[in-house]
C-alpha cells in the first residue's frame, strides 16, 4: 500500500539497477560498507517496521524517508572513517569542516540520485511531502554518525508516553530506528553475525595499516595488535544495542523488546544501563572513541 502509493515501484528498480543512477553501484566493494550492508539496513527496516506494526504510528512519508534513508545511508563510503578523514586532512573532511564528512557525503550522493530525472520515486508525492521526504531523509542519515549515539538514545529514553504527533518524539523513534537497524548484524544468527563482524573488522584493520603507513594516529580498536574481536563485540552489543532496543522496547517497539533484546546473540550480557553509564562497560580504546567523538561510523 505505502509503496503503490507513495513509491513507484518501476522507478524505485531503475534507481537501483540503471547504470546511471544505480544506488548499487554507488557503493564501493569495501569488506563492510557496501551494497549489501545498506541492503540489509533497509531489509532490517522493513522487517522492523511491520513486525511492530510501526505502521500505525508512523505515516507513509515517515516510512519511506526511513526506507530510503536506510538503503542510501553509506552511499560511496570509501572504507576509511570520519577520524581518518579529519587526520589525514582529506577533501571531504575540508568540504565538510570536519563536521560528520562521511555522512554528509552520503547524503550528498543520495539527494544526486533522488534528483536524477530516471530515479524520481517520489512521482506520486505532492511538493510538500517530496520537501518533508527529503528533509527527512537527510537528517536520518546524518544521525547515522555514531558521535550522535548518546544523544539520540537519550531522547528516547526521555520520552513519557509516546505521540505520534509531537514531532520531538516522532524525530527520536525514527532516529532511534535507522540507528538500530545500522548496528543490527550482532542481532542476526550467529553465524551471519560472525560473517558482518569479520568484514567490519578487514575493514577496520586495512585502515589501521594505512594509518600507520601514513604516519596518522592508529584508531585503537582498529588496530588489530591491541583490539580484541570478543570484548570489542561483547561491549558493543551490551552497551550500544541492548540500550538502544531497550528504548525503542519502552517507546513502542513491543515486540523488538521481546523478541530481539532477549535473543540478541549476547542475552547474557543484557544488564540495566542508565542514560549516564551507557559508557562504563565498554572497553578503553571504544569508551575513549565515543567519548572524543571518534567512534567508527558504522
Ligand atoms: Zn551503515
């Protein structure tokens, strides 16, 4: 329903498949941030949103800003992080001032496409919903930036009872999605989590060699002498994950709380956390990381 009426779904293939405006072949064959990494975002999405019925919360151009927002998040992500970029004084990091450079250029990337005559998948949208699409989009995919993590968790956690129509609260929950739906793999089987953790982890250390090459500070946990696969990932789903599901649990996400939280692969990690000691179990290089803004966008 929301698709035939609000995507045509013709367009939505050519914008995926045509050589001349293919979302696909804008993404680099990084380890990680690839094609199939924003496909399985946007699946994830899709998954979330019916399987908690989010559609009677949310309304169509909600849902299709977070279905694009997800497929299109690291559009030409070149395998080397926001730190990287800012230190190694890059010309994204100086078209953006420094200022979340990946995440601006996907969205740059995403707006070129969605502009491209083939890939208009908005041609049953009037000018004002296109206009609050794309401003949705964009935002959605600037709170992909792991810096904002602590922020947007805490907006969710702050909200008492939910209203679809107070838009602080509409903003938090879909924020809060996009961002779960990101930092999902560790929720899959274990044996496909394992698969996502190993090509995030290629991706991590081919940047620490070159940083090392290069002379430029070594991200700590990309540095496989110092990294731990386990602890990195143990803290990250019962810090980062289990929190964030928690939220978006007490917000409305009855049946992600439920089904997800308690079957995450690390349901033995799943502890209370308060907004303030978010960080506290996590390892030193990941803790410091978050803290100076430095954690890896994912
Ligand atoms: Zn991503």
């Amino acid at each position: 329903m929301i698709f035939t009426d609000c995507f045509a779904l013709t367009s939505l293939t050519h914008c995926l498949f045509n050589p001349q405006c293919c979302v696909r072949n804008n993404y680099r064959e990084n380890p990680f941030h690839n094609f199939r990494h924003g496909f399985c975002v946007a699946q994830t999405m899709y998954t979330v949103i019916w399987t908690c019925d989010l559609q009677d919360l949310l309304s169509p151009v909600d849902i299709v800003s977070l279905m694009v927002a997800a497929l299109c998040h690291d559009l030409d992500h070149p395998g080397l992080s926001n730190v990287y970029q800012v230190n190694a004084g890059t010309e994204l990091a100086a078209r953006y001032l420094n200022k979340s450079p990946l995440e601006n250029h996907h969205w740059a990337i995403t707006s070129q496409i969605l502009s491209h005559e083939e890939a208009n998948i908005f041609m049953h949208c009037d000018q004002e919903e296109v206009q609050r699409i794309l401003q949705a989009i964009m935002e959605l995919i600037l709170a992909t930036d792991m810096t904002h993590h602590s922020n947007i968790l805490r907006n969710i956690q702050q909200i008492q009872g939910f209203n679809a129509s107070d838009m602080e609260h509409l903003t938090a929950l879909m924020m809060g999605l996009i961002k779960l739906c990101d930092i999902s793999n560790e929720a899959r089987p274990a044996a496909h989590a394992e698969i996502w953790a190993d090509a995030l982890f290629q991706e991590y250390f081919l940047q620490s060699d070159r940083e090392k090459a290069e002379g430029l500070p070594v991200t700590p946990y990309m540095d496989p002498d110092t990294v731990s696969k386990a602890q990195s990932q143990s803290s990250f789903i019962s810090c980062l994950i289990v929190p964030l599901c928690q939220a978006l649990g007490q917000v409305r996400v009855t049946d992600l709380h439920a089904d997800w939280v308690t079957s995450v692969n690390a349901a033995p990690l799943l502890k209370p956390h308060s907004p303030t000691s978010s960080l506290s179990c996590l390892s030193p290089a990941l803790s410091q990381s978050l803290r100076t803004g430095t954690l890896k966008e994912r």
